[in-house]
C-alpha cells in the first residue's frame, strides 16, 4: 500500500492471501494452542485487505507451460516495457465508467483499444460475472450490473495487451 502511493507505479501478479500481520499464540487449557491476528490492514481509501488482500493493477499467473520451461512469467511481464510503460497507464486514465455508483447498467466509453472481457470481482476477490465482450461502432461497452448485491467491487477490463482495474460501487 505504500507503493500505491507513488505515482505511476503498479503492482503485477496475483491477488494475496490475505493474512495481516502478525500473529499471536493464544493458550487455552488442556494445552491447546491456537493463534489469531488482531491487526486491521486498510488501503489508504479505508478499504479492508483482510480476506481481500492485495488486488493488482496487472494480473500475471504462472502456468504449467511456464513452470515445465523454468520460466518465471510474472518476472517477465514485469520487465516488459511495452505492458508497464506509461502508454498504458494513460490508457486506464482514458476509461470512463459510469455511472458510477450504478444501480444496474454499466457502461465504458471513451475506448481507443479493443476490450476482449470484462470481469467483476467483490472484495473478497470472487468472481461476481464474466462477459466477453463485442464492442458497437461507438467504442462504448454496456455491462448489466443489476444482479450484483450492494457493495464495492472491482472491474478488471481485459484489453488486447493487458488488464485495467477500476473500482465501481453498485447501490
């Protein structure tokens, strides 16, 4: 979260587990041992991490094909100029979202690049919905969001060379 606060930086890989801080041992009788973390860890928007964890800019999985080559495919993203350079960080400032918050319907104009899927996630990082996506000649896309509960979630818009996530709040 601290680096969330330099501009232009962006985390890539996969969500956390979730787990903050430290833990403590608590000692029940009968010589059971059992520990627990008491600490409260908040994005600097006050969003709890706990069973949210850390949610990146960039999702990168190693796959088994990468595993079997000894290729390590969260590095190489990382160190691929074309997917962190500062292109695609206008491109995520170009994305309008609205209207946000939504009671239902969810739209993305303002589009110079070719959305492949859309993916809503709640905060406790579990898919909500998956669409694939067919564009209009408008460069605008139209999500229906009215089966979604209340609440905040992240929309991770997959483009023709990486993610953008955005934050929507449904009412």
């Amino acid at each position: 979260m601290i680096l969330e606060q330099i501009p232009n930086v962006i985390k890539i890989g996969s969500t956390t587990a979730a787990g903050d801080g430290t833990i403590s041992s608590i000692y029940l009788p009968g010589f059971i041992t059992t520990i627990a973390s008491f600490l409260g860890v908040y994005y600097p928007d006050f969003t709890p991490t706990q069973r949210v964890g850390i949610i990146p800019d960039y999702y990168v999985y190693p796959t088994i094909k990468g595993i079997r080559e000894g290729r390590d495919e969260v590095l190489e993203f990382a160190l691929n100029c074309e997917f962190v350079g500062v292109k695609d960080i206008e491109k995520e400032k170009d994305i309008v979202l609205y209207p946000n918050p939504t009671t239902g319907e969810l739209r993305f104009s303002n589009l110079d690049f070719q959305v492949i899927g859309v993916e809503i996630i709640d905060l406790f990082g579990r898919r909500q919905k998956i669409e694939n996506i067919t564009q209009d000649a408008k460069r605008e896309v139209v999500i229906d969001a009215s089966s979604l509960q209340a609440g905040i979630f992240f929309v991770r818009i997959q483009i023709e060379n990486g993610i953008i996530t955005k934050k929507i709040i449904k009412q």
